[in-house]
C-alpha cells in the first residue's frame, strides 16, 4: 500500500516530536512548542488578513515570541516562576495592548477598521500564544502529562471522525464545519473519558486517579473540540480551507494546534497538582 502525502507527513513528524519530548531537556520540547505556536499565529494573521483586519503582524509575533520564550525558559529549566514572573508578563500584555492600539495610527489603514486591527492582534497572541504555555508547564511536570494531552485530542478527533463518518446523522455546525456531526462528537467526548480513566490507571499519568483522569479527559477533549471549530470559523470568514500548507496533507502549524491550544489548559488544571515520582 502506498503511503499519501498526509500519513508520510504524520509518519515524519510524530516520532520527531516524540522524540523530542521524551529524549531531549525540557527546554528543547518548549522551544519546539515557541517555534510551531509562533508559525500558527503568524497563520491567524494572514486569516485575518484576509477578512480585512489590519492587524499588526510584527507587533503581534514580537510580543507572542517573548511570552513564549519567557515561560518556555522558566518552565524549561525546572524553574517555576513566582509572582515576579508573572508580573513581567502581565507587564509584558498591557505593552502590548498599548502596541497594538497605536500601530494604526502610524500604518495609515482605514479609520473604520481601526478597532478591529488592534483588536485581532491583541485576540491573536491571548488565544494563541498565551494558552500554548499550558504546553510547557505539562512538559516540565511529566513527558508523560504531555503524551497524554496527545492521546486525548488524537484519540477524540479519530473516534469523532469514524464515528461520525459511519454512524452520524445530525449535524453539529454545518455552516462553520459541515462534516461534522453530534454523534461523532459524542464519541468523541467518550473516548476522552477512556483515555483518561485508562491513562489514570496505568503508566501514562496515574497521579490523576481513573476517576479524575475520565473527568480530565471528557473536559480536555470537549474543549479540543471547541478548539477546531473555532478554528473553522475563522477559516470560514477568511474563505479558506487550511490556515497554511507547510505540512503536506494536513493544512499548516494552526490547523494541527487548535484542539490543542483549547485542550492544553483544561488538562493543565488537573496536572498542575500532581506530582509525578
């Protein structure tokens, strides 16, 4: 059988990631979560491009890329910031809200969409850059923790495809995802509750119990899946399939993160207490 341009790219890029995650420090997995999350915003700039925002890309990817850095380096390196990391970056947030508010004055766009390009790149960096971060605090908690934040949203998006593929009737979001259906996403959300339970029971991340590891789960992969759909609908107003082509098969860096941007926090709630042996 013949491998296609989507499962070559998957068969490269899985164990590549892996890799990186389970064999290499921390900071090189952080890095590597920094450069993709940096790629995916650059995506939902051009996104918003295309709808008429005239967003400040350059303002935009310098303050994500030093959020990124910042908590990439601290979680990185074992080191968990305290109250002045987090005032930096909070510092950090308001500079930029400033940026993006004074960048049309100076980029002559249109006065009517003004509001709407400083608004975009502020949107873009809290719901791209800022829950990426969740990413880096599982990986210094556990590679494990991080694997199993894949498992859930690999595992959901597979059992609502096929599910919904083969068994789905209703449609859950036809004008944004039409291919999407309510029993696939039902499937979807029990697949998650599994995954977890069974990755609370055994190797994967026992620290969080069967019991909270099935609730961790269904949240997780109900909010990936809110992740996607998200997605969609900004792909939709942009009038576009994919928010990129870099990886063949697959759409670009945004298209493969939704889910876990979404997924990512809601996971990290339940880790966050627990420490691994």
């Amino acid at each position: 059988m013949t491998l296609g341009r989507r499962e070559l790219a998957a068969a490269v890029a899985i164990p590549i990631v892996l890799a990186v995650l389970f064999f290499a420090p921390p900071i090189a997995f952080n890095l590597l979560v920094a450069a993709v999350t940096l790629a995916a915003l650059w995506e939902f700039y051009r996104l918003a491009e295309k709808t008429g925002l005239p967003v400040a890309k350059t303002v935009g990817i310098v303050i994500g890329g030093a959020i990124l850095l910042w908590w990439s380096a601290f979680w990185g390196f074992d080191l968990h910031p305290a109250q002045p990391g987090i005032t930096v970056v909070l510092g950090a947030l308001l500079v930029f809200v400033f940026l993006a508010s004074v960048a049309p004055l100076f980029a002559g766009v249109d006065l009517q969409s003004a509001l709407g390009g400083a608004s975009g790149t502020v949107f873009g960096v809290l719901s791209i850059a800022l829950p990426a971060t969740a990413m880096c605090m599982l990986r210094v908690t556990s590679s494990r923790a991080v694997l199993l934040l894949f498992l859930l949203v690999w595992g959901c998006d597979s059992a609502a495809y096929y599910f919904g593929s083969r068994f789905g009737r209703r449609k859950l979001a036809p004008r944004v995802s039409p291919k999407k259906t309510i029993e696939g996403t039902v499937a979807g959300f029990i697949a998650g509750a599994v995954i977890g339970a069974a990755a609370g029971t055994w190797w994967i991340f026992p620290e969080l119990g069967p019991f909270r590891g099935a609730l961790a789960g269904a949240l997780a992969t109900s909010a990936g899946q809110l992740g996607d759909l998200v997605e969609s609908l900004w792909k939709r107003g942009a009038g576009v399939k994919d928010s990129g082509t870099f990886l063949p098969g697959h759409g670009g860096f945004y298209d493969r993160i939704d889910s876990l941007l979404f997924a990512g926090p809601v996971l990290a709630v339940f880790v966050g207490g627990s420490t691994p042996p």
